[in-house]
C-alpha cells in the first residue's frame, strides 16, 4: 500500500494520481486528496488503483465524519 500526498506511518508516499477515479466512488481524484493507493487484482491482471481514505476506510466498515 502506498499513501498520497505524503508517506502516513510504514506506508509508501507515492505522487497523488490527479485525475484517476477513485475505484470505491468513482469520483475523480483531486489535487490534495488524502488516500491511499493499493494492488487491485483481476482475473487477468494486477493493477495500482487509487481509493480516497474516506473511501477506503469504509470499505473497512470505519466511518469518518465531515468536517
């Protein structure tokens, strides 16, 4: 797992992927989005797909107000 838009404890920082949809909603990520971006495997092939981290801790059944 790496994390964007900066390195967040033992995760990777990686540049954030301005413009790529986020894979849970589908909504395009922005310049200073938080999130993380991890392996998506499948049948056929592995790919880096980027989630938002409200996005991905939900996918974790963690829901974070907003602010």
């Amino acid at each position: 797992m790496k994390t964007f838009p900066n390195a967040q404890g033992y995760a990777e920082a990686t540049p954030t992927p301005v413009g790529q949809p986020c894979i849970a909603c589908k909504v395009p990520i922005k310049d200073g989005d938080i999130g993380v971006v991890m392996p998506h495997m499948s049948l056929t092939t592995v790919t880096d797909e980027p989630w938002h981290r409200k996005c991905f801790l939900a996918s974790l059944g963690i829901y974070v107000a907003e602010a």
